[in-house]
C-alpha cells in the first residue's frame, strides 16, 4: 500500500480555500467539517434559472454509440432512384461500370481526382460507379499526436453532396462486401445531360 503523503502548510492553506468555496452534494453535514472556526461559511451559490438542454440529433438515444457520419447519412438517405435497381445495387447484383481507388492520397490529392472521376464518368453516359476510400489503419495509435483514422472514408460522403458533384449524383450508398463493403461507395449517377 502506498504511504500517504501530508500536506505542507502552504499546501493546506491553499486547500483549505478550495475547500470552503465548494457547495456540498450530500447537505450540510459536509459543510461543517470544512469550516473553519471563527470563519462565516460561504453563501450557497443559487443556481440561474437552468437552460434548455442540449439538442440532440434526431435519432439518437443516450447511452447510444456514435456511428460515423457517412455510414449514418447513407443508412438514413431517402431512395431517390428506382426501387429494383436500389435493391440489386445494395445486394451487390449490378456491376459498377468503372471504379477509382482513392487509397493512399492526401486530401488534397483526391478531391481534384474525385470531382474529375465523376463528372468524366456522367459525361460518358455511366450510371453506376465505385468510389473506394478504403477503411482506415486498423490497430492502436501509439502516436502522441492523436490521428483520424479513414480521413477519406469520412470526406468522400461529404463532396459527394457537394457541388460540383452533388448534382450529378441520384444515390450514394455503402458498397457490398464483394465490392468492398465498408471501404468503398456505390454513387448512382443521373443520366448526362
């Protein structure tokens, strides 16, 4: 067991003012013990009226884990395209027609090579496309400096809705597991105009 260490005087005095500026949880019996004698025990602090909570997204319970953002608005998005075709794209029955893997580029390096992709891919009448942005390093960071694990995973969602991309792309979804499932994206393109 470990010994306890006493406080020097300085130390005590200094914690002996932190100790009279709290207000108690469990009543007042607390607060006796911290007085000192001869001294007034502090005025309770009175609570301002309370503010509203928090908003919550809508959706979410307390106590619920976070998914990521991306999985969350491809989950939650609205089929804007046909309901047969929908069903065969996420089980993995209609083939992508061309494909662009974004592995091991910068941000910088692959939103100027996404936006050429897809517009280039509408232009040559394509309907359906694959955008994989792999998963992230998988593992412990033993970094000191925390990372964002699968920065393009959770970028590409976002400058798919963006212009210039957003509109020419009807539907984005997750990928199925013969297409590279959590790591790559189906974007259904509307037809060229």
């Amino acid at each position: 067991m470990a010994r306890r260490r006493h406080l020097r005087p300085d130390e005590e005095q200094l914690w002996g003012a932190v100790a009279r500026s709290i207000t108690p949880m469990h009543g007042a019996t607390l607060r006796k013990r911290l007085e000192q004698p001869g001294e007034p025990a502090p005025d309770p602090v009175k609570p301002a009226t309370e503010p509203p909570p928090p908003p919550f997204r809508a959706g979410f319970r307390i106590g619920e884990k976070a998914r990521p953002t991306a999985t969350r608005d491809a989950e939650t998005a609205p089929v804007r395209m046909d309901a047969k075709a929908f069903g065969k794209m996420v089980r993995g029955k209609l083939m992508p027609e061309a494909r662009i893997d974004l592995h091991g580029m910068t941000l910088n390096e692959a939103h100027p090579e996404l936006i050429r992709f897809i517009l280039n891919a509408q232009t040559q009448g394509m309907r359906l496309v694959l955008v994989i942005t792999g998963k992230g390093k998988p593992g412990l960071d033993h970094d000191p400096f925390p990372h964002r694990r699968g920065i393009l995973r959770q970028q590409v969602p976002h400058w798919l809705r963006q212009a210039p991309l957003g509109p020419a792309i009807l539907q984005v979804t997750e990928a199925h597991l013969r297409h590279g499932g959590g790591g790559a994206l189906y974007v259904y393109l509307r037809r060229g105009r």
